[in-house]
C-alpha cells in the first residue's frame, strides 16, 4: 500500500511549504522531476545525495514523511503529512491492565475450578492467579520487544494497550495487548525487527512460563473418561512435555493454569507471525515481498483459513476457528500494510537471518487443529 495524503487540503499545506520543501528536496535528492497525481506530492529521482537518516530528519522537521519506492525501476519519493499524535494517557493503560488483571484472572478461575473438583488442585485462587500473572508476563513481553525497537528507530509507540475481555464471552479473558506505532519504520531492515521482537521475546517467557507450568501439571492414570477441551500439540509443546513431564500411554494430562498460560502464549506467538496484514508475520512479508505480492499473499492465506475453518463447521476434523481467524484478516489485510519509508535500501545479512528465525518459530508454534471438544 502506497502512503497517501487523506485529505484535498494538505495539498495547500505543501504549497505553503513550498521554499521549505524545495530546498530539502534539492538538498537531498539528484535529478528531480515531479509528478503530478491527484492527492499526492511525488517526484522521481535518480539517486539520493545523502543518508537517508539525515534525508528523514529534514523532511520530519518539515512535518513530513518522505516514503521512497520504485516504481517499474524508476525512484519515486511520496511525501506524506505528519498526523498529529495524541499524547498517551497513562491512567488509561493502568486502567486497561488492571481491568484485563481482572478479567484473566476471573477465565483462571474457570479453568481452576474443574482441577480443583478433581482434586488435582488444592487452592482455586492459586491457579487462577497463576493463569492471570503468567498470561500478562507473556503478552507484556511480547510487546516489550516492539517498543524496544520503535525506541531505537526514533519512532513514536503508544503502549501496551491490554484487551479485557469478559470471560464468558472469550474464556482467556483478554483479546491480548497493542502497542500504536505511531510513525513508519525508517528502513525494511526496521521493519523486518519490528516483526520479529514481540514473537522473540513472547517465546522466550511463553517457554519459561510452560516449562514451570509443565513440572506443576497433574497426570491421571487411568485416562478418565467423558467429554473434555484438548489443546493442539505443536512441534515446540511435544519438546517441552518430552523432557520436562512424562506421560505414560494410557494417562491423561491436565495442563496446570501456568502451563495453559503457556501454551497460550505460544499460541499468540503463531498467530501473530502468519504473514498477514500488519500483525508481526505480515511486517516481516511487507519488507521482503514488496506491498503488491505481500497483498496476494494475505489475501490467499485468509481465504485458505476461511475454507479450511468452513470445513470445520462442516464437520470435519479441522478447527473451526480458521473460519473467524481468515475474516479477521480479511478485515486486517483491507488496507494492506504501508511498509517503511526506505524501501529503496537493501535488506541486510541479520536481517535476512532474523526473518528465517521468525519463520522457525512458526513452524516450531504451529498447531492445525488448537482446540478440539472430544
């Protein structure tokens, strides 16, 4: 998706920028000519005379954002006008954290309950704030890691937002956590780390998280019998249980509210990283595929989803929650993803590595079928 100016009358602020605007380009820019499309400011250049960081600099002083692209082969550079950021209310983000505390802890307390009937869990309490602290600790971290990054490219990030969400409505609880990037990333490199911070950091606690959850969890021998919820196995799960909890054949295993707290996180982890739209997988597809193939990209893998969860509700052995996953992304893809202001620049060795590993996470967190009642 190429950036635009929204509206008719920033034009007007770009002509009275005019002398600005002029001094920066020719300053920046070699072998300018213009073009002219309705509702953008955009030239064609051969090269630039500077580093881009310095170009950015300028242009942002100006309040405005230079978006470079190539256009069949030729350099196109878009400006585009700053919005206006609002400033973050904190007491909003303490209100939200406390209220989806609350909520996390009410869906812990729900998944306690049958442990506790059981007898496998002694205090109800206990579980339930299990699930909540080791739930938040995962999503925090997972957007910990994006801000980090946004602070280091000098880009404005208002955060974390936390989702509460009433447990009988969504039984986690929540809807996760955002941070509002409020500013492109400089580069594709920027954006490549962007995606890749929050499923690193999300794994690494989601592990810790699962592994002690994991020692706590109960095995009943026999295999009790009756209608139960379970959870997918993916390749990284089946590790963890390996070494850390073994299962005899013929037993059951019931996740402690840790460990589902866990396995929740590795969940968010993979759906995070499908290469859609603007979630994590998707900025990473933006900066290697380019906007037009990373758009064909989405809109196959939603409609891959979307038929696969039809199938589900068809009967088949298939979660039926692809079917909402794929609409959801159809309605995250609808404006495609913007990408970073220096698509020109190459992308860089670590980079290149960094998004082979999200692509490993992602096939290590994959699960087919995630929830199943059976």
């Amino acid at each position: 998706m190429e950036p635009e100016i929204k509206h008719r009358e920033n034009i007007k602020d770009f002509d009275m920028q005019t002398d600005k605007l002029s001094f920066a380009i020719n300053k920046h820019f070699a072998n300018v000519k213009f073009i002219f499309r309705k509702g953008q400011f955009r030239f064609e250049f051969s090269h630039l005379l500077n580093d881009f960081d310095a170009v950015r600099k300028d242009f942002e002083t100006e309040n405005v954002y230079p978006f470079l692209r190539k256009e069949k082969e030729k350099n196109i550079c878009i400006l585009a006008k700053i919005p206006q950021i609002k400033p973050v209310k904190n007491n909003l983000l303490i209100f939200l954290f406390f209220l989806t505390f609350l909520t996390t802890t009410m869906a812990g307390y729900y998944f306690s309950y049958g442990l506790v009937e059981a007898g496998y869990l002694k205090n109800i309490w206990v579980g339930a704030l299990s699930f909540s602290l080791g739930l938040l600790l995962v999503l925090g971290s997972h957007e910990l890691g994006h801000k980090i990054i946004s602070i280091k490219n000098n880009v404005p990030a208002n955060g974390p937002y936390f989702i509460p969400v009433p447990p009988f409505i969504l039984p986690l609880g929540t809807l996760g956590a955002i941070i509002k990037i409020r500013s492109p990333m400089p580069d594709k490199n920027s954006q490549i780390r962007l995606g890749i911070a929050g499923p690193i950091t999300g794994i690494f606690f989601s592990i810790i998280v699962l592994a002690i959850g994991l020692k706590l969890s109960f095995i009943a021998t026999p295999a009790l019998s009756g209608e139960s919820i379970q959870f997918g196995e993916s390749i990284l799960l089946r590790f963890l249980q390996s070494i850390i909890l073994k299962v005899p054949e013929g037993s059951s295993l019931y996740l402690h509210p840790l460990a589902f707290a866990g396995w929740v996180g590795l969940f968010i982890t993979f759906l995070n990283l499908i290469p859609v739209g603007q979630l994590d997988g998707g900025h990473i597809a933006r900066a290697i595929l380019g906007s037009k193939n990373h758009q064909r990209l989405s809109l196959f893998i939603c409609g891959l989803m979307c038929a696969v969860g039809f199938l589900g509700f068809r009967g088949y052995s298939v979660w039926p929650g692809w079917l909402i996953w794929g609409l959801l992304g159809l309605f995250l893809s609808r404006g495609g993803n913007p990408g970073a202001m220096n698509e020109l620049s190459p992308i860089g060795k670590q980079e290149k590595i960094l998004a082979l590993i999200a692509l490993i996470i992602f096939i290590l967190t994959f699960m087919p079928n995630p929830i199943k009642i059976g």
